[in-house]
C-alpha cells in the first residue's frame, strides 16, 4: 500500500518521535514539533504511538493508491476516515493551530537514520521535505485497533472534529497562551526574572522548528557583557534561551545541542507542545512550575 502526494502548499515532513540519546555525537532527538498530537494521530488508526506521519504546516491533499485508513490530529483533526483507493484526501490550511498530523494505519515505510525516520530540519539527517508527487509507502507499525474508538469516532464515516479543540492532543492556542517552565540551570543570569513572568510576549515571524523567538520587554542581565558568555552548556528542547539583546528564544524539536547563552528556564513537555502550534503574532506569557 502506499500514499501519493497529490498537492503541496507550504511544508510537510515525515516525523515520529525522533532519535533521543545521541546528544553526545551532535545529534539533537528532533522529531514531532507537537508530540501529543502525533501520538493521537497514531492512536486514532491504531499505530504504537511512535509511527511515522507526516506534520504538515499549510496546506496538502493525498491520493490512496489502494484502501487505507487515515486520521489527522493537531491543527485539524479528525477521526479515523479510511479511503478507498484512487480516493483522495484534502488537508485544508487550519482556522487555529499551525501544525497538523496525519497518521496511516501501518505508519510511513521510510529510511531511518538511527533508528527514526524524523527529518531533522538543522542538521539535514533523515527524510527530505516531502514534494508533491512523492510516493510513500505504508508499513506494519500497529499498536492496538481498539485505540482507534478512543472518543473521536471508528473508521469510515466517522464525523470531522475540525471544531473540537481538545480532540487533536494538544489544546490550541487562544489569544494568550500560556507557557508553564520549569527553573534552567543559569536562572541567576536575569538581573530580575519578575520581568518574564510579568510582561506579554508575541511569537515573532523568524521562528521555526529550531527555535521560536519572542518580542516584548527584554530582560537585563545580571552579568555584564564584557565578562563575556558561557562556555557553550547541553541544551534540551523547550529551553528558553536569554541571548544579549534580552528578548528569550525557546528552543523547538531541532534545536542545537550546545549553546553559549544562559537558559533561564525549561518548557514543560505539555507547553513545548502547545508552543508548537503557536503562530507568528501569537501572544504568549510565562508562569511559573515547580521550585523556584
């Protein structure tokens, strides 16, 4: 069995849950910019819960070259849907969200590197950026076909949860998203961490899968610039970077695995997630987990 794809408008890449436990080679885990939605795109079809899908940022429409079953989480969702074959499938651009994940039953047969077939969009490992016409084969990566009943309908004409903000995995963003974090290891480096707690950010327009950078009030450090920056430290997905112009950048699913500027605190799973279906102009605050 395999997947075409028909049309393309914007960027969809083959991801599962990444390559972790690499960092000491330079290899960052990559993977899903939004785990919890790939998870539930994967449950919906009844795959384990780390198959290849496609994460899909715009637009897409597929053509089943023999009868599959499908499902889409994230930005859109929607329940398990099989397609019989020559049928075709359209991914609309979303209302709300940025990313959506489409799941086969079988998970995408791709080449993997280290045993994950994620494309690791610095680095370059893995599959390259899908491109209309592209064929993909469907393999044999089942979990349990009772997952699919999992509250979102049961195969063939299964309604469209499109409006259902809980039913992709992750939440989407509302107006202001809130972002929970953890205390980083270089804390002490805010001359008053108050200021990332108090003030609104907005997702600005350079962001990617790398990292997403922040505009708002930015943070004075505590050390002066002529003593000069950190001896590059390990780096994890969700760190909130403070570089010298003070504005955070928070690190996403292909994030280097060193840097040189202080993290001042970490992302919980659940809000590196959500930040993830974050768009340009989206406004964000921080709020504090656990000790500080």
């Amino acid at each position: 069995m395999s997947l075409r794809i028909a049309r393309l408008g914007g960027r969809a890449l083959c991801e599962d849950l990444g390559r972790p436990g690499h960092a000491h080679l330079g290899i960052t885990g990559s993977g899903a910019a939004d785990r919890a939605s790939l998870r539930r795109a994967n449950a919906l079809v009844g795959n384990r819960p780390g198959a290849a899908g496609i994460e899909i940022v715009g637009t897409l429409e597929v053509w089943a070259e023999a009868g599959v079953m499908i499902a889409l989480a994230g930005a859109q969702t929607r329940a398990a849907t099989v397609l019989a074959a020559g049928e075709r499938m359209s991914v609309p651009f979303p209302q709300r969200g940025l990313r959506t994940y489409l799941a086969v039953r079988g998970g995408l047969a791709t080449a993997r590197t280290l045993g994950s077939a994620a494309t690791d969009t610095l680095s370059g490992l893995g599959p390259a950026p899908l491109r209309a016409g592209d064929v993909l084969a469907v393999g044999r990566d089942l979990g349990d076909l009772r997952t699919v009943g999992d509250g979102a309908g049961d195969g063939a004409g299964a309604t469209d949860g499109a409006g259902d903000d809980t039913a992709g995995g992750t939440p989407l963003p509302g107006p202001l998203l809130m972002l929970s974090v953890h205390p980083g290891p270089r804390a002490d480096w805010a001359e008053d961490l108050g200021v990332l707690f108090a003030g609104e950010y907005r997702v600005g327009e350079e962001s990617d899968r790398v990292g997403t950078r922040l505009a708002g009030a930015p943070l004075a450090r505590a050390r002066a610039g002529d003593a000069g920056e950190l001896p590059s430290e390990g780096l994890v997905r969700g760190s909130v970077q403070l570089p010298p112009s003070g504005l955070p950048v928070i690190f996403g699913a292909d994030h280097p695995v060193t840097g040189g500027y202080p993290v001042i605190a970490v992302l919980t799973g659940a809000a590196a997630d959500a930040l993830a279906q974050a768009r340009p102009g989206q406004a964000v605050r921080f709020r504090r987990t656990g000790a500080w």
